[in-house]
C-alpha cells in the first residue's frame, strides 16, 4: 500500500522580507487527495490566511511574520490529515527552505569617556502610582544609557510590569508582559560596566542580569535601599551596573515596594495586583561635549550594513567599522541618525537617535615635562613654569613637584611662550660658583679642556667638554666664551656688585646644538638658552623636558639638596637613550663609559 507523498515549494526566489505580503506555497501530491484545510498545517514565523486547490495540486497562502531576525519559514502537514481515493493517508512532510528576514532594530549610538556631559538626558516613568523621573549616567555608563534610551524609542516598556517587587531590596520591571510571559529583549546582552565608581545606593537605577556578567537586555531595577553589595567587587563577584538616578518620585518607589506579593514558586516576589509601567519616555535631552567627535554604533544583527546622517536625515553616509567622526560644531536633538540595512534588504523604519545637543570642539592637548640638572641629574623642585599662548590673554603657570615634573592640561592647538625660572638658593648664592669655574672658562676661552687633571696624574683621557659648560661659562650669552666671561665669573665667586645676575638658565633637551669633534655650537643663535616658543598640536600629549644650568658654575660643582630625586636612579638608561635618540654623546651630560 502507498500513500500519498508531497512535494512543497513556494514562489520566494529570495529571502522573505518585510517588503513580501503573502507566501503561496504550492502542494503537489503524488495523486489527488481530499481533506487539505488550514487546521492541518503548523508553522513557523507565519500565520495560514487560506487554503485552496483540488486533486493533486493544492496552495496554501500564509503572512510572514514581521519581527524575526534571519531565520527560516516553518511549514509542516500533520500525519494522516489528507487521504486518497483508497482511504490512505499521508505522513508528516515539513518544509522549512524558506528564509525570513523581516525584523531591523535601528542601531544604537554609544558615547566614550571623550564625552561630557553638561545636562544628562532623562527618562520619566509613569505608573498608577505616580511618575518617577530618572536621570542616566552616560559619562560612567555609556553604554547601558544607550540601551536603555533604546528601548525607550522603541516604546518596549509601555505595558511591562514590575514584576518583582521585594520591600527593603528594590523593584524591578522592563521584561513581562500583563499575561505574565516574557517579553524578549530587542537587543543583543550588553557589556558589564559595573566598575565604573557608581554605587548601588537607594534611589539609583541598575541593569538587572542572569548570572553571566555581560547579560543585561531590557530588564532594570530601582534600588530602594543602599544595596552595596551590589556593587563591582572585582572580577569575580562583578556587581550590577548603576546608569542613573532617581529625582523625583522615590515615594512612588516605596510605594511600588510595599504592595502585596506572592511568595510560592514561580510568583515570590510578584505583586499580587499588578503594577504596569504606563509610558516610559525621554523627557529631558541633555547636552554633551566632545572632543574627539567620534560616537559609536551598536548594531543589532548579522550581515548589515549601516549608514548615518549629521543633517537629521537629508544626506546619508555610507559607515564602516563600529563608530564615526563627527565635524566640529553643534548638533542638535535629532540631527544625528543612524540605520541599518540588514541581509533581507529592510531598512531600519525609524532611525536611531542621538537624542541629547552634542557639541564637537577641537581636541585637548597636555603639555608634560621635567627639569633636571645637567651634570648631577638631579630632578628640579620648585621650578616655576609659565606658558603663554600667542595673541591671546591665555596665561598659565605650574611648578615642577619633587620629581622634577611639570604639566599642563586642557590646552587649545597653538603657539605658545614657555618660560622657565627658579629662584635660588643660599648653596646657590654661595659655594656653587667660585675661582675654580672663572679658571674652567678661562680654560675654555684659549681651547683648552677644563676637565683634564691639572696636576697631570689623574686619568690619561679627560671627559670632553660638555655643551652645558659652554652654556655655563658664556656669562654674557653672546653665544662665545672669552676671557672677559671669564672674569665675569670671577666676579660673581667674589660677589662683585658688577658682577652678571647668578640664575639658572634652561635648555630643549631634544636640541642637538654642539659639535662634539670642535666642542663648538651648530647653531648660528647667540644662544642655545630656552627660546621660549612650543607648538601645541599633535600628539595630544606633547613631552618637553628640559636641562638647567646655573650660570658661572662651569665645573658643576653644585649639590643637589637632601632627598632630592636622581634620574641616574629612576631611569638608569635615559641619557644612554637620550644620546642614541639625538645622535650625541651621552659625555654632554658627564656620561662616561
């Protein structure tokens, strides 16, 4: 005996989208048979609207669902529902060659640690029992505000309950639906931002999750308590991620907190009456800062492509990777958008929004550095920095800390003046320059090696003369020495009242200015000293240190102060890297060996 058997094809050449109306799929028997209806087909992601035909040829007409990501078509015909003209009847048949592609979420725009924030956006929440207003976080949680403001333009939580409801904890909603079934995240689990400095305290609102740490879809909740042991703890024992605030309606939030609540099984915890969230909508937009201008984009399904517009719409652009550069200048509530073409070939129907006013200035530069003196390498304190930008009444001023560091933050691109100086000490005033730095550059003057043994029975090769005791000796910075700084400096280790002003003078570490082979400068300047102009542009961080010499102390005889800090000591390779960086001789800086 043989019974009916079946073939089934549709007339789809491609992937069913959100475009296709109606499937009609074509039934053909091995012989005619009797008894098809609607009752004896069950499908997937489709809906039976109409059977008709005869014989061995039958149609069955079905709607494709809209919200299914790129799965497939279910179509099954249950055993024994069709016989024929002996009474047989067929087997189970399934067809399932059918692609569908209806469902593309508009993409999420996600802010970074380059964004501030000078009014967080908001939510208002409305329940039967009153309104509460939300402000969110995106400055420590980027990424969890913009999955909530998300699903907030998707209306999900419109009609979603708190579903758990536990007094002296907290209440939690975003992911049941009234008939107390689930109700599915839009979105693919987000990445845990639970350390980010925010605490679970009474009146903060946290992504809920399962015990997976980057799991949280829809779902949040309300601390009603301090809750600290909600908190990152460490890897661990992640915590939940705090994202905002409560500002007002926290009774509303006792209230939710105190209604009555099952306690068996599936429903502990679940009030009894149920408590529906209303509406949830952004009420407040917010306003940000950036620096950078460049914003990312969280898609939410394979094999998409997506695109973005500045202009609210009017022009699109092609994007690539997870993010995009914004210009500089102002974009208000709506401007920027962004969708999504997913594999079916649906474009998102309402685009994501970046729903705050977004402000893109040029970036920020710093200016970091540190002093140090030439031949002892100690790490200068208490250097007075000051920088100035050209054209402009922008002045600025630091001082270089126990490490020898100084910096700037927050600065604009330009030209600025940089001016360094150190008031002096008693060691300074006093034993630091004498007789034996006016004979060094006298030494100097003729071409002579100040450095060599003037007894004769010290080493056989003297270090070179470095560039800084040229700097040293050149009293009057005419760029020479001659026997008149000689003098110079003779006068000032007699303290002469006509003697030149004792001070510490500074100079570019990254200058190569001497010849090593003549011990002269490269430089046509009258003086290597500081000349005082710095670009401030790219890399963001620009790095200037700097060698002080004191004037008139041509041998380097003087002492750092007690507990002064020693390159020699932090760094044992600088100079060594320094030199082989500039192409010198790391003797410049009294480096033998």
């Amino acid at each position: 005996m043989a019974i009916p058997t079946l073939t089934i094809t549709d007339n789809v050449a491609g992937i069913v989208n959100r475009a296709t109306v109606n499937v009609i799929y074509n039934f053909a028997f091995s012989e005619p048979v009797i008894g098809l209806s609607m009752d004896d087909l069950l499908t997937l992601n489709c809906d039976v609207v109409a059977v008709t035909g005869s014989d061995a040829n039958w149609q069955v007409s079905v709607t494709p669902y809209q919200n299914v990501d790129l799965y497939y078509m279910g179509l099954q015909l249950q055993a024994g529902r069709v016989s024929n003209a002996l009474g047989e009847v067929n087997a189970v048949m399934t067809h399932t060659a059918q692609l569908i592609d209806t469902l593309v979420l508009p993409p999420k725009l996600v802010t970074d640690a380059s964004y501030r924030f000078a009014v967080n956006p908001q939510v208002t929440l409305q329940t039967g029992l009153g309104a509460i207003v939300i402000e969110l976080d995106p400055e420590h949680a980027p990424v969890a505000v913009a999955n909530m403001l998300a699903y907030v333009n998707q209306s999900f939580y419109d009609g979603t309950l708190f579903h758990r409801v536990i007094n002296g904890f907290m209440v939690q909603g975003g992911g049941l639906t009234p008939s107390m079934t689930s109700k599915t995240g839009l979105y693919d689990p987000i990445v845990l931002e639970s350390n980010n400095g925010l605490s679970n305290l009474r009146g903060t609102i946290a992504m809920a999750r399962t015990s997976a740490a980057d799991s949280a879809t829809s779902q949040f909740f309300i601390n009603q308590v301090d809750n600290l042991f909600l908190n990152y703890s460490s890897a661990a024992s992640p915590g939940y991620t705090v994202f905002g605030k409560v500002l007002s309606g926290l009774s509303v939030v006792d209230d939710l907190a105190k209604v009555a609540v099952g306690t068996v099984g599936a429903y502990a915890d679940t009030p009894l009456t149920q408590e529906p969230i209303t509406s949830l909508q952004q009420t407040t937009a917010g306003s940000a800062l950036s620096r950078t201008g460049v914003l990312g984009v969280s898609t939410s399904e394979q094999y998409t492509t997506w695109s973005y517009t500045l202009d609210g719409g009017k022009t699109w652009q092609l994007g690539t990777g997870n993010s995009f550069t914004l210009p500089e200048g102002t974009y208000e509530v709506g401007t920027i958008q962004v969708r999504q073409t997913d594999y079916a070939g649906n474009t998102t129907l309402a685009p994501g929004l970046f729903t705050s006013t977004l402000v893109v200035d040029p970036p920020l530069h710093r200016l970091i550095g540190h002093v140090y003196d030439w031949k002892t390498h100690t790490l200068l304190s208490d250097v007075d920095v000051k920088l100035t930008l050209q054209n402009s009444a922008t002045n600025l001023e630091s001082k270089s800390g126990a490490d020898g560091t100084f910096g700037f933050e927050s600065l604009d691109v330009g030209t600025y003046q940089l001016d360094f100086s150190k008031a002096l000490t008693t060691a300074e005033t006093g034993s630091a320059i004498n007789s034996a730095d006016a004979l060094a550059a006298l030494k100097i003057a003729v071409g002579r090696n100040p450095n060599a043994d003037p007894d004769g029975d010290g080493p056989l090769t003297a270090p070179p003369v470095s560039p800084y005791q040229f700097i040293a000796a050149d009293a009057n910075q005419d760029g020479k020495v001659t026997s008149a700084d000689a003098l110079a400096i003779l006068k000032m280790a007699v303290k002469r009242t006509d003697a030149p002003a004792r001070e510490w003078l500074f100079v570019n570490e990254n200058q190569d200015f001497w010849n090593e082979t003549t011990s002269s400068f490269t430089t046509t300047k009258s003086s290597v000293v500081w000349d005082k102009v710095l670009q401030v542009s790219s890399p963001l961080t620009t790095q200037q240190n700097v060698v002080a010499v004191l004037k008139g102390d041509v041998n380097g005889s003087w002492t750092a102060p007690a507990g002064s800090q020693d390159l020699d000591l932090t760094t044992p390779s600088y100079f060594n890297d320094l030199a082989s960086k500039l192409g010198t001789q790391a003797s410049q800086w009294a480096v033998m060996g």
